[in-house]
C-alpha cells in the first residue's frame, strides 16, 4: 500500500509539474503574439498622407469631370450613343487607374509609419478589425492618435 501511494502520488506531481508547464509554455506564447486590430479605414482618415491624396485626387477627378463634360456636351446623345458609351467607359478606367494610383502610393508611405506605431504600442501584429473573431487589442484610436500627430 505504501508503494501505491509514493506512486499515486508521484503521478499527481508529475502531472502537477506538466499542467505547470503547459500553462507557462501557453503564457509564453501569448506574450510573444501581442496583436492589435484597428479600423483601417478610421484609421486612414486622419493620415496626414491621407488627406493629401484624397484632396490631390479630388482636384484630378474634378478635371476629368470637366474634362468629360466638355466632350460629352459636343455630342449629340440621338446621333452618338456610341461614342458616349466610350467616352464615359475611357474616362471611368481613367478614374480607376488615378485612384489604384493613389492607393498604392498611399501604403506605401503609410506603412513605416504602422510599423513604427506597432513597435511602440509593443505588439508583434495589427490587423484590420474584419478579420478578427476574438481576442486581440483594439488599438484604434492609439493609431489615430500617432498618426494625427505626425
């Protein structure tokens, strides 16, 4: 009976130690995955980069506005269906592109500055807020915070 005893109680530490080390091995790793999430597009708004693209794309597409205005008013809508279909067609892939542009330079000014953000909030990722379905950070408006004061 002793014997079981030192054994039954061998197999409770032993699994005490490994419930232990399950636990801190899990810890460990939380701490090593520190993720935020955040509202990409509230966040993006008050980019300083941002603003200057949207107000630079509104003064292009405005130009492209008059400058379709302009072509479609020397048409005649009876006789050149056709021509206004294209014309409206070439102009719309003209937007597109101006605005694909945009976006592009956009990230690739705007990402320095997450990865800067990112490091100084201590985490190791931040995604946009769709993606997550528990847990995680919402580090929001600390990046909005950084990125108005940029």
């Amino acid at each position: 009976m002793s014997k079981q005893r030192i054994l039954i109680g061998a197999l409770v530490l032993l699994l005490a130690v490994g419930s232990i080390m399950i636990n801190l091995s899990s810890e460990v790793r939380a701490e090593a995955n520190k993720i935020g999430y955040l509202n990409l597009e509230e966040v993006y708004e008050v980019h300083p980069e941002v603003v200057k693209a949207n107000q630079s794309l509104e003064k292009e597409a405005q130009a492209l506005q008059n400058e379709f205005q302009q072509k479609m008013s020397q048409l005649d809508p009876e006789e050149d269906q056709e021509q206004m279909q294209q014309i409206q067609q070439q102009f719309q892939q003209q937007f597109t592109q101006l605005q694909q542009g945009e976006m592009e330079e956009i990230e690739r000014k705007i990402q320095p500055d997450l990865d800067q953000v990112r490091q100084e909030l201590g985490l190791d990722l931040i995604v946009n807020q769709e993606v997550v379905v528990n847990g995680g950070q919402d580090v929001t408006e600390e990046v909005k915070e950084y990125f108005e004061n940029l």
